[in-house]
C-alpha cells in the first residue's frame, strides 16, 4: 500500500470518528431529556396502581418507558465516562451502576411482555402480577435516575467552579510572580548599584588612607633624620664646651707670625666648624674618619695640626671659598696615627 493510500485511510477514520462523537452527544441531551419523559411515565403508572386505565395507553406508556430506560441507561454510561476523566470517581460509579440496572430494567420488561406473548394462557396470570412489580420497579429507577442525573450536574458545576477557582488563583499567582520578579530585578539593580558606589568610595577611602599613612611615615622618617642630626649636634656641642674648659687654661694659640711654635699645636673643632673652613660636607667628612685619614677624639671633634693654604688641602671648593681662603688661613687635618 502507497503511503498516499495509507494517508488518505487514515484521514477518513479521523473523520468518522465525528460520527461517534455525536451519538455520544446525543446519548448525553437524550439522557438529560429522558429524565422528563420518565417523570410522565412514572405519574401515568401511579394512576395505573390505583385505578384502571384502557389498554393502548397502557402500552403506549409502556413502550415509550422501555425505550426512555434504555435511553437513560446508556445516557449514564456515558456520563460517568465523562465524570471519571474528570476525576470524579464516586459519581462516576454510582451513575455507572444505575445504568446498569436501568437497561436491566428495560431487558426484564422487554422479556415478560414477550412471554406474555408467546404464551398467554399458561403465564398469563404470572405475566400480569410481575408488570404490576415491574411497574413499582420503574418508578422506583425513575426517582433514583433522576437523583444520579442532578448529583453528576451537581459535580459538574462543582468541577467547574473548582477549575475556574484554579484558573483564577493560577492568573493570580503568575501576576504576583511576574511583580515579585519585577520588584527583585529592581532591588538587585539597586544592590548592585549601591555595591558599586560603595566599592568606589571604599577604594577611594583606602586610597586616602593610604597617602595619609605615607605621608606620616615620611613624616617620621623626616622626625627620626632631625632627630639623629640633633644628637649629633648636641654631642658635638657638649664636646665643645668640654674643649673650651680646657683650652681656657692653655695659652691663646699664637699668630701666624709666630708659625714655628704653633705647628707643633693641636687644636680640636667640631664638624660644622672644619666643614665652614675646609668647604667639605659633612658626608665627606663622615667617610674621612671612616677611612682613617681624620682623627675624632672622643667628644666628637675633629683634631686639628696647623693652619694652610685651602688650595694646597681641597680641590673641590666652590670658587667664592677659593677666594676667602687666599684671605686668610685654613684648616690641616690630623690623620690617625
């Protein structure tokens, strides 16, 4: 078979099943009707019960009963169907069941009258006691058909309300999940922003803890190198003091006229005093003493043979000392010995 043959079958069943669709349709308005024609049945076989009616109403009564029966009886196994796919099982049992006995009904009835029939003289009498039972028996169904057929629409509109009870808290729900996702959004981009800012102005507040901190510890490394030529300076004072006692009691140093007795002189200046004579700094003088080319006593000061020529001693002045140095004498440091 071609798979255009096969396509085309197929299409057809489809549309077949429409059919059934609707005499289930049917079934289920017949059902509903049924209810009203069994109501009429059911008053006609009461009066029936109490007092004699002719025969053809009787058995148009009867017919039209069987057949609303049956009618009811499969419009039931439909609606239960439809109210277990619902989720409504109990409903769905007790319609199943009275169905059933509906068309069990309709089958006893259907067989006694055939009986009747067939054979009148001898089940005659058994016949007619057994309609009058089978007549209780049908209006008894009646009012319990229609007890089933109001308790399913009773569960439908249940089932109605519920779904659309669900469908409404479910549409609640999701506007309130779409707010509260909106109102997160907000917040995050809020937090975020507000992480950023506080992330510029704590780095920004590190940064200036941070100059500050280098600007203290400038601070006291300045403090720490005043502090150290201050004690330098302090010593070298309190070394000056204790020289100029003892220079108080030795002779004034002779002028240079008389140059041979002051050579064998020695004299004792602090670092700031050689340096003012010299033009060397300090520094220089520091790596002078270090090398052993410059005595210091232990006061701190520099000993001093005789005076010369800044010319002849340093090399590297400037040319304005040069010049006062031509003008009057200098300094000749005393090496260790």
């Amino acid at each position: 078979m071609s798979t255009q043959d096969q396509s085309w079958r197929e299409a057809a069943l489809a549309r077949s099943e429409a059919i059934s669709d609707a005499w289930e349709v049917t079934k289920t308005y017949a059902g509903r009707l049924a209810e009203w024609v069994l109501f009429g049945c059911m008053i006609v076989n009461i009066v029936e019960i109490l007092t004699k009616i002719p025969t053809p109403v009787s058995n148009v009564v009867l017919g039209i009963q069987v057949v609303m029966l049956d009618v009811g009886g499969f419009a039931l196994a439909t609606m239960a169907a439809n109210a277990r796919d619902q989720g409504n099982e109990q409903a769905a049992r007790k319609a199943a069941t009275t169905g059933r006995l509906l068309i069990g009904v309709t089958v006893l009835t259907l067989l006694l009258v055939t009986l009747g029939l067939l054979w009148p003289e001898q089940l005659g009498d058994s016949v007619n006691g057994a309609e009058k039972v089978l007549i209780l028996v049908r209006i008894v169904m009646t009012v319990i058909y229609g007890h089933v057929i109001h308790s399913l629409r009773r569960s439908e509109m249940h089932q109605h309300r519920v779904q659309t009870q669900v469908d409404v808290l479910e549409q609640q729900v999701g506007q309130a999940l779409t707010k509260i996702e909106q109102n997160l959004a907000l917040q995050v981009q809020q937090l975020q922003g507000e992480m950023q800012q506080n992330s510029a102005s704590i780095s920004l507040q590190f940064r200036g803890e941070i100059q500050a901190l280098s600007e203290q510890l400038l601070t006291l490394i300045s403090r720490e190198e005043s502090l150290q030529n201050s004690e330098e300076i302090s010593q070298e004072s309190d070394g000056d003091s204790t020289e100029e006692s003892d220079e108080e009691e030795e002779p004034d140093a002779p002028s240079e006229a008389n140059g041979t007795k002051s050579q064998g002189r020695r004299y004792f200046l602090t670092f700031q005093e050689v340096s003012e004579q010299t033009g060397l700094s300090i520094s220089q003088l520091n790596r002078q003493v270090k090398a052993g080319t410059i005595e210091v006593n232990a006061h701190g000061k520099i000993r001093v043979k005789s005076l010369e020529n800044l010319q002849q001693n340093s090399g590297k002045k400037s040319d304005k000392n040069s010049k006062d140095s031509q003008r009057g004498p200098v300094l000749r440091l005393v090496g260790k010995s």
